[in-house]
C-alpha cells in the first residue's frame, strides 16, 4: 500500500512553512483528516494497519484513541479488528475518558492515532486507561513521523520518542520530514512567516 501517494492524491501531504504544536517549523505536514474524510480510503488503511497487528499475534478488546485527531483512524481500526472504540480527550489539559466509556480490569487495549509524531498524546491516553485498570498491548497509527521505532521498519527510535520502548508500535508508513527550530529555520531566513495547519483554509 503506497501510503505517501495516498496523502498525496487526498490533498493531504502538504507543503508550506507550518508551525507544529512543539514549536518548530517544518516544510511539510501531514492532514489526516483529509484522508479520512472519504470513509472507504479510511476502511482500506484500517484494514491494513488491522492486518500488521493480527499477523503480530496482538489481540485486544478495545481501541482507544486520543482526542481529536485519533477519533476516525481509531474508529475504523476497531471495526476492522471487530473490537470496541473509545476516546479520551482532554479537560482542563489532562487526558480524561469521559462518556460513560469503561475499561474493565485487564481490559485489552490499543491505542490508536492518525499520527505518531513524538507519541505524547497516545502516551498521555495510555496512562488514562492503564489508570482504570486497563492493559496496553500495542500503540498504533496510520503513519508514523519517523520518531518512534514501529514494528517491521528496521529504524530505531530517536530519543524524543515518548512511547514505551516494551510495547509494540504498528504504522503504515514511515515520514521523515525535516524539522527546524524557529531560530534556524530557512524559510523564516527568507521572510516567511510559519502557519499553524488548519487555521488558514489547510
Ligand atoms: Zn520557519
């Protein structure tokens, strides 16, 4: 599955001069929701994603996915393994299952994002869940910025990587953007100023 023309052809691998939530600045940006806004691309990429886990020998009882941009990739990962979906979303900045969502004790849980960046946000749900009792048997995503060491791939996980190093991560793809500090940042050094994604039409 060609992952990265699949971004391409929804719009959704784009290039500009973004401002990532970290506070550095970045020449391309991934939009999930530009993928997922057509359901059958989102079952396919589900499908697949559902498939790497299975052949892993995981079995879980539920996704959980982290608020908001994990939602529909966690959702759909659910319906291709045939378990659960929840949520966590955060309240006063602190990832919180609110709902009536459940998690029994030693629950099987994965928790699913869009994008793994540096997995703070799929960490931050790990903890809420892992909180109730549940248990964490894989993390996963549909494409991974190359931080963190997802199964199959061969690459290793760089130190800002915050997901456990003792549970699996499943993606689809790997992206290796370039990442620049507002200080260091060529397209700055030509003037430009850097667009936080989604606040101007992208
Ligand atoms: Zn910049």
């Amino acid at each position: 599955m060609d992952i990265e023309s699949i971004y391409k052809k929804a719009n959704a691998y784009l290039e500009g001069h973004f401002l990532l939530s970290s506070g550095n600045h970045s020449r391309y940006y991934l939009q999930s929701a530009k993928v997922l806004e057509n359901p059958r691309v989102a079952g396919e990429l589900a499908v697949e994603l559902a498939k790497q886990i299975k052949l892993a020998g995981i079995q879980a009882d539920c996704v959980c996915a982290p608020a908001l941009g994990g939602i529909l990739a966690g959702y759909e990962l659910a319906r291709a393994l045939n378990i659960r979906s929840i949520f966590t979303e955060r309240v006063d900045g602190v990832m919180t299952l609110r709902r009536g969502f459940e998690v029994k004790k030693d629950e099987k849980f994965i928790i699913c994002e869009d994008i793994i960046t540096t997995g703070g946000s799929a960490l931050e749900s790990a903890k809420a869940i892992a909180q109730m009792g549940g248990k964490i048997v894989a993390f996963a995503a549909l494409a991974n910025r190359g931080f963190c060491a997802r199964v199959n791939s061969g690459k290793k996980a760089k130190p800002n990587c915050q997901l456990p190093y003792d549970i699996p991560f499943f993606a689809l793809a790997d992206f290796e953007f370039e990442i620049f500090s507002p200080d260091n940042c060529p397209m700055c050094k030509f003037g430009s100023v850097a667009v936080k994604p989604g606040s101007r039409g992208n």
